[in-house]
C-alpha cells in the first residue's frame, strides 16, 4: 500500500506539472497570435494613412495638399488620422505624429505613422482593459524623384507605335516604352534596345499591354563594329557603347554592375539578381529575342512571366513649381569628376543670346525666369548659352547652335523650328569609360520641357492628313486619371486659353514662317506634358535625333530618311545611389519609400 500510495502521489504531482505547463504554452500560444494579429491591423492602419496621401500626390505631384494637413504632427495631436477595421478580427487607428522637409529640399518630405492595433473584444471600438493591443511606426518619404521617363530614347504614356520602316532607315540606339500597347507596323525596324509594353485600364480604350511586330537588333559584335568605324561628324559618336568584357568587366562583376545601365548588351540575362540586356517586355512577361536581319524570323525566349508596369509620368501642370525652380537654382557642382574646377560654380539659371544690335550676348532672363515668348536662334559663331533650369510662361521657338547645359521649361508650347545642335557634342566611343565619362561631363546638355506640347517644323505647312491626323483624336488617347476624373484626349485643333489653335504659336503664322526651316537634327531631351510630333526632315537628308522624346501621344511624320534616334545615357542614373553624370534638372515623378518599421511593443491594455 505504501508503495501504492508512493506512485499516485507521484502520478498527482506529474499531472500536476503537465496541466500547468501545458496551460502556459496555451497562454503563450495565444499571446502570440494576438502579437501577429494587432500586428497585421497596425499594418492596416499604416497603409490606409499612407494611401490617402499617396493618391493625391501621385494625381497632383506637388506637396500642398499634404503640407496643408500633415504641418505641425505631432504624438499628441496627430494629423491625418483614420481609423477602421479589418473584418472581426480588431480595429486600428492610425495617423502622421511627425513631418518634416529635410533641410532645403523642396522635393522631400519625411512622414511617421503612428498606428495603434487591438482586438476589440467588446466590440465597442474602444481600447479597453484586457483587450491585446500593440502599437507601431513607420518611417515614410515622398519625394518627387528623377523620373524613369528619362531612361528610355522613346517613351509614350498612351500607346506606343512605330509606322512604315525597316532596318536600315529606322534604327533606334537607346531602350523603348510605352504606358500601353506597342506596335511595330509595316516594317521591322533596328531597336538596339529593350521595348516595353504595359496593360493599362486607365486608357480609353483599355491597353492589354501588348507588343505587335518583332524589330531587329543587332549582335555586340557588329554594334562594336560599326560604332568603332565612326569619325568626325558621323553620328556613330554618339552611340552609347556595346558590351565588351574586356572594357566593362565579365557580366556579374563589380566592373560590369558600374557600366551596366548606360551600355547596351544585345544578350539579356539576370546578373546578381538583376534583369539587364536588351529584351522585350509587355503583360505577357519577359522575352529575349534574337533576329539580326529582316529577312530571318527571330527566335523569343520566355525569361520570366512578370507582367511590366506603369511607370509614372510627370506633370508640368503647376507652371509656378518650375518659376520656382529656376529662380531658386544655384550651382553646387564645385569641379568636374577629373577635378578641375567648375566655372558656373555658385551661379543661378540664365540664358543668353546674342544681341547684333549690341554686338554682344544679352541675357534675357530675371532670375532665371522670362515672363512671355520667345525666339532663340544660335549659330556656330553666336550659339545659344544656357545654364541651369529656365522658366518661360509661354511659348519658345528654338534652332540652332547650344551650348551649355540646362533645360526650357515652356508655360504653353516649345516649336523646334530647325536643327539644334551642341556646339560641344559628346562623343562616346573609345576604350575607357572614366575618360569617357570626364570628357561628356562637360559637352553641352539641352533638356527641352513643355506645359502643353512640343511641335517640330512649320506649323503653317501642317495639314489634317500629315501631321494633324495624329495629333487628334481618335489617334490620340483619353484616360482617367487615379481618382476616376475623366482627361479627354489631346485636340491640336482646339483654341486653348490665349485663343491660339494648340499646335500653333501665339507669336503668329507670319512669325513662324519666317523662321521656320527644315530639321535635320535634333540635340536635346524633349518632354511634353501632351503631343510630341511634327514634321521633320523635310529638307531631304533624314534625321538624326540624339537624346529622348517622352510625350503622353507621339506624332513625329518623317519626310525623309534614315533616322536615328541615339540615347543619350549621360542624363540616365547609373545606379539607386549614383546620379546621372549631368543633372540638368529634368522634370520629377512622384515616389513613395518605406525607410524603418519600428514594434513599439505589445502588450494587455490596462
């Protein structure tokens, strides 16, 4: 019996132990599913706060609507709050507790969300004793940041097209885009690049994001060929360089991630986690291709099935952002990357023309700023001189001879009139990508950016067939912008506020065909918030085009061929943290980043 009563009493003090230790891993099961799930209503919170900013901001692009709300947060009088619930499982509430523009930038503006998670046990939407709740911040950017627009010779926020070529008069050194459908018709052209396609509800009609017609592109070896071959004036200069290991380093190398961005690789691949190389892309996923002549098929590759997205173009609605951009703006470069000195150092935005009158260069702008139109014509003995970000509230007429670096920002059109030229060109061939890159710092750098549209040759000449068939609808494209509002499609024929037909100048017809003349070559970055197109080459002998076209509806009618189209890569970042080799202060996209995620603790309200 002793011995009985022995092993029950052991048996009572082992089930003893079991019940307990049982019950606290129940208790501590619990308290970590009540953890993650305050966590995901946090998360909740946090996203529903940051979303209602991020909407306006993405439609607007400026910081007044959130400067309005989000000025003067703190953790006892949060702003922006909201607050809601995540089916039955609990509620949250959440809201700015700080915001803040670091130091003089005006493109910044850092936010942290605060927001609180709980189970509502009671259901009374209120934290009450007992009930799992946890609170967490978040650290936020907005920023309008360079924009991805710039890194494409062509990119269109509609559809994308390309009408009648082939390989030998339409050949295009530099990547492709378009916020919709893409076609290749009547012809294969020579893309020495990517080209993109995206799916976009947006637009009327909808895009599928698709990519119609196969272009040719050429090998490493014959692009190195042919950009090797060039001299003088011939525009193979201007080419971005072809993936050579022996210059760029073996793919996947420390060498090659530096030169990566701004060369171009026929072979596309994933390097160290990254897609590079030319490829083709729509919603249908990732695609190598291989067709070297127009008269071979083309062999495509599936490399993955990531659909491609929108990318965010910028708004130059707010006319005033850009006046104040440029009588804000001063020069912080003190030298150039191979160290000499900077002569512009500590200067505002100007520009400057030559006054025959004077005999002498006059600079027409007030702090960087021209109230009106204007006509600017360089030649190669009295070129146009720029410096910075410059502001004109109407429309600019421009040709000729530039030198300098910065860009026009227009409040109505800019019409290019004739050939612009750097009087500095870049050139980028050769064996060391440092000297290269030392060299083109200092070469002339022209960025054209237009309000309304940017029309090339002589509008007098334009006719409802060529080019005005393209600049109306129903070629050109209405969409609805993020909060549902409806932007009717761009109508060249429409009298716009200064009772101006909007392809043409308010400066007259009788002005514009005095000027005018034909266009054999265009030296710049052109942006519109609307139409890019036009006549050109209409004096014979094609077009060279170096630089970027980014528009919403592309028209560009080409009189006479070949054409070429360069990318210029020295406006192109060369990594997340690296700027481009020259900021000419290029209109910005909005972007939102999440920078820290802090676990403020959890715990039972008491």
């Amino acid at each position: 019996m002793v011995a009985v009563l022995i092993l029950l009493g052991g048996v009572a003090v082992a089930g003893t132990t079991y019940l307990g230790s049982a019950s606290e891993q129940v208790k501590a099961s619990r308290r970590n599913a009540a953890s993650v799930q305050t966590s995901n209503l946090c998360e909740a919170g946090i996203q529903s706060t940051l979303r209602q900013f991020w909407r306006e901001f993405k439609v607007s692009q400026t910081f007044t609507s959130m400067d309005s709300i989000c000025t003067g947060a703190t953790e006892s009088s949060p702003r922006g709050s909201v607050t809601g619930s995540v089916g039955s499982i609990g509620r949250f509430s959440a809201g700015v507790v700080r915001f803040e523009q670091p130091g003089t930038d005006t493109y910044t503006r850092h936010v942290l969300v605060r927001a609180v998670g709980w189970i509502d046990t009671d259901g009374d939407s209120v934290v009450d004793a007992n009930e799992p709740v946890k609170v967490i911040d978040v650290n936020s950017t907005f920023q309008l940041s360079r924009s991805q627009v710039f890194d494409y010779t062509y990119f269109v926020n509609n559809y994308g097209w390309m009408d009648g070529f082939n390989s030998s008069n339409l050949i295009i050194n530099g990547d492709m885009r378009a916020n919709g459908n893409f076609a290749f018709l009547n012809g294969s052209p020579t893309v020495n690049g990517m080209v993109i396609a995206t799916a976009n509800e947006k637009l009327t009609p909808a895009s599928a994001g698709t990519l119609t017609g196969l272009p040719v592109k050429v090998s490493n070896s014959t692009y190195q060929t042919s950009h090797n071959a060039g001299t003088g004036a011939d525009n193979e200069l201007r080419w971005r360089q072809a993936y050579n290991s022996a210059i760029h380093g073996a793919r996947g190398s420390s060498t090659y991630e530096q030169w990566r961005d701004i060369i171009f690789d026929s072979e596309a691949q994933i390097s160290n986690g990254r897609l590079s190389g030319s490829f083709l892309a729509d919603s249908a996923g990732i695609r190598s291709w291989d067709r070297q002549t127009s008269g071979a098929t083309g062999t495509v590759t599936q490399i993955d099935t990531q659909p491609s997205e929108e990318v965010i173009m910028p708004d130059l609605s707010e006319l005033s952002t850009y006046q104040t951009l440029s009588t804000n703006y001063v020069d912080t470069k003190a030298t150039y990357a191979d160290g000499t000195a900077n002569p512009f150092a500590g200067q505002g935005a100007w520009i400057e023309v030559w006054n025959s009158s004077t005999n002498s260069y006059q600079r027409i702008t007030t702090n960087g700023t021209f109230s009106g139109s204007a006509v600017l014509v360089g030649t190669s003995t009295r070129p146009i001189r720029i410096h910075g970000p410059v502001t004109f509230s109407h429309d600019v007429l421009i040709k000729g001879n530039v030198t300098g670096q910065g860009t026009i920002y227009a409040g109505r059109n800019v019409h290019v009139v004739g050939s612009i030229r750097y009087q500095t060109k870049p050139n980028f061939k050769g064996n060391n990508p440092t000297n290269i890159d030392n060299a083109n710092e200092k070469a002339d750098m022209l960025g054209l950016a237009a309000r309304g549209s940017v029309i090339m040759g002589n509008t007098n000449n334009f006719t409802n067939t060529y080019p005005l068939q393209y600049m109306t609808p129903p070629f050109t494209k209405g969409r609805y912008d993020l909060n549902g509002n409806w932007v009717p499609p761009f109508n060249a024929n429409d009298i716009d506020y200064t009772g101006t037909r909007r392809y043409k100048t308010v400066l007259g017809d009788t002005l514009m065909g005095q000027v005018a003349e034909g266009i054999n070559q265009i030296d710049a970055v052109l942006y519109t918030n609307f139409v890019g197109g036009g006549n050109i080459g209409t004096g014979g002998g094609g077009v060279i085009f170096n630089g970027s076209i980014i528009s919403k509806d592309e028209a560009m009618v080409v009189y006479s061929l070949p054409m070429r189209m360069n990318y210029d890569t020295r406006i192109k970042e060369r990594s997340m943290s690296q700027k481009p080799l020259i900021d000419i202060q290029l209109p910005r996209s909005p972007v939102l980043l999440r920078s820290t995620w802090q676990d403020r603790g959890f715990s039972y309200a008491n």
